[in-house]
C-alpha cells in the first residue's frame, strides 16, 4: 500500500511544522505520522488529485499533520514518516541554524524550569511534599492523589480537581501577549535572579527565562499543568507573579486569587488583567467579569494596592467596537444593514423601550443576546 510525503521538502525554520501527504491502498487502513520517531495528531482529507491518478486503488486519502516541534528533543534533521500498514515512506529534512538555535535555547529554559517547579512542587490536594514521581504518574504519599503523567509539562491536575475547575477538552487556545508593563515586571524580577509565574500562561509563542508557565493545557510552553484554585507549589515560591485574562474563566476567582498570593514571597508583586465590558469569550467557560474594585476586592486585606488602571489593551472603544460587533453579527441578514446603518448619535438617543419592539431589537435572539447582555436573570429551584 503507497504512501508519500509532499510538505515538507525544504529547510524548516519554523517551530510549527505541517505535514502533509496521502496514502493509497485496497481498503481503507490506519495511517500513523511520525517526526524522529515520535507520533504526532493527524487528520484525514479529501484529494481527488490522489484519487484520480490512482484510480485502481478502492481507497485514497491525504494526510495532515501539524506539530510544535518544541515538544521534541532539538535535532538538526528531522526524519519525517507517513505509514500505513507496512509500508510507508520517509523523507529527511535540515533545520535551519537559526530554528536550532532557538530550539536548543528552548529546551534548556524548559530544562531550568522544570527543575525549579520539581523542587517547589507540593500536592494540590492536601499541599503535602511527599511526592513520589514514578514512571507514568506524580503520587501523594500523605493523602493518596494520583496525577498520571501522559505529557511533557508535569501534570498537577487530578480527577477531582479536573472535576472542581469543570475542565472539559477545547480547540480553543489561549496566547495573550506580554503588555509592555508585564514585561517591565519580568525584567525587574529576572534581572534581579528571581522567577516569576505566570498563571494561565496560554501558549507562548517564546519562552522568557526566569518565567514558569502554568496552564491546564499542555502547551509546548506549558512547566506545570494545574488549576488556579489549587496551584501545586509551596508557599513563597516565586518572586512576583502574573495573571492575564484569565480570573473570569476560573470558577472561584476569590481561592484562585489566595492562592496567587500564597505562593508569592512576601514583597513580591502581582499584575492582574481582568476584563470588565467584554462579551463571552475564550476558553471555554467565561464566569466572571470584574469591576475595578471588584479585582482590588479579591486581594483586598493581603496585598497593597500600587495601582489599579486602564491599561492601552483596556480602552473602553475595544469593549464599544466587541459589543456592536457581536450585536450586528448576531441580527438575521434582512435585518442587520439597518442596524448597521446607525450613527453613533442615533444609538445614544435611541428610546430605548420602545426600540425593542422594533425588528433591529427583537431579531436579535436569546442566543445572540447572551454573549453581550446587559444583564442575566437566573431562575432557579433549590434542591
């Protein structure tokens, strides 16, 4: 049964790597891909190209693949391979000097990090230090938690505490970039030779030195996986620490927030973003918006206030331009041109109730309406 590589034939100077190919045959069977002999995710795609130039075979299907090469060890040449059955084919491709280069630095910053998350790990679960790290899985010598270890971040994350934070699998993939005021708060700390944690860190396109990424995706930057409300880490461990967009997606923002502030050393800063007027987003729960003393009440009576403000990425126009954005997307075609035809004035002097019997009004439904409400009722019966 045929198999061929077509991407990549060149030299690879990206960390993000794509496969692609088919394979042929006279049934249909399963396809691996492999890069240095590790297995990588893929999918199945249409090619009638493939099928018409093998019309003989009852079974043709290209193949994608994508990987973040980061996951991998560093290597100059990258032995790709499609196989399915027996046979399979293989092809050698260089990496740039430059992508080696970054990689080889990569590898080692994770290598700092997890070797200073390893020393400060502690159970999330009962906060114990007995931790035993066998092959396969992190256990608990004093309360008996198990976290299997199936990726390359450690995984602090139990069945009960996946349950707790209602962590449920998502495409979705979080990448908020350092502010330049977040990066000033790194570079004090890291110049001094502390580390900072960067909580919710989403997937970082680089890895900063003297920063440990926590998140409950294993991203290829991902140190720790772990949950806000129960960060694995003894007290004191980290000398500032960073949270971004992140405290409206937890369940418990307020335990989330003790616990920012546990592991922080006495002294230690934290930076907090968290969004006020802006619709539902991100992954894949969106619990809480806060005010600005609504996000000062969370560390209120452990921490001191340097300052609370309206950063650049918080100007109030991103909240005005999100919320018409999603009401204009969210009316029936025949409807939104009306809506859309508007003037700022006409909004503002608008009659409010009487506007919601108009058709720009009521053809926006419940489902359109949620993610940009001005308000939710609840209803509920007490068990």
């Amino acid at each position: 049964m045929p198999a061929f590589i077509d991407t990549p034939n060149t030299t690879i100077d990206s960390e993000f790597l794509v496969v692609s190919g088919w394979v042929a045959g006279p049934t249909a069977a399963a396809t691996m891909v492999t890069v240095n002999g590790i297995a990588i995710g893929h999918r199945a795609v249409e090619r009638p190209d493939v099928r018409d130039a093998l019309s003989g075979f009852a079974y043709t299907s290209g193949v994608i693949a994508m990987a973040d090469l980061r996951h991998l060890a560093p290597a100059r040449h990258l032995d790709i391979m499609i196989s399915i059955n027996q046979d399979r084919e293989r092809q050698q491709v260089e990496v740039s000097e430059a992508l080696h280069r970054r990689w080889v630095d990569d590898a080692a910053m994770r290598a700092s990090a997890r070797a200073f998350c390893k020393s400060r790990l502690r159970c999330p679960s009962c906060r114990s230090d007995r931790l035993d790290h066998g092959t396969g899985t992190i256990a608990c010598r004093a309360c008996g938690a198990i976290f299997p270890q199936t990726g390359s971040a450690f995984n602090m994350i139990s069945v009960p505490l996946a349950v707790e934070a209602n962590i449920v699998a998502t495409e979705n993939v979080s990448a908020n970039p350092y502010t330049p005021a977040v990066l000033d708060l790194i570079g004090r700390v890291t110049k001094a030779g502390g580390v900072v944690l960067d909580c919710g860190a989403g997937s970082r396109p680089q890895r900063t030195t003297g920063v440990n990424n926590v998140e409950i995706v294993d991203y290829a930057s991902t140190d720790v996986l772990a949950i806000g409300e129960a960060l694995p880490f003894a007290d004191n461990s980290f000398d500032a620490a960073i949270s971004l967009a992140v405290l409206e997606h937890v369940r418990d923002p307020f335990k989330c927030a003790q616990e920012l502030l546990r592991v922080v050393k006495p002294g230690g800063e934290l930076l907090v973003d968290v969004p006020f007027l802006q619709p539902v987003h991100g992954f894949p729960h969106h619990y809480y918006n806060m005010s600005a003393q609504g996000l000062a009440n969370l560390f209120a009576g452990h921490s001191e206030v340097l300052s609370c403000t309206v950063p650049p990425h918080g100007h109030p126009i991103f909240g005005v331009q999100w919320l018409l954005r999603d009401y204009l997307a969210g009316l029936p075609a025949a409807v939104a041109p009306g809506f859309g035809a508007m003037t700022v004035d006409e909004l503002v002097a608008l009659d409010v109730p009487a506007f919601l019997g108009d058709a720009r009004a009521h053809g926006l439904d419940q489902e359109g309406q949620s993610p940009i409400a001005c308000l939710n009722s609840l209803h509920i019966r007490k068990r």
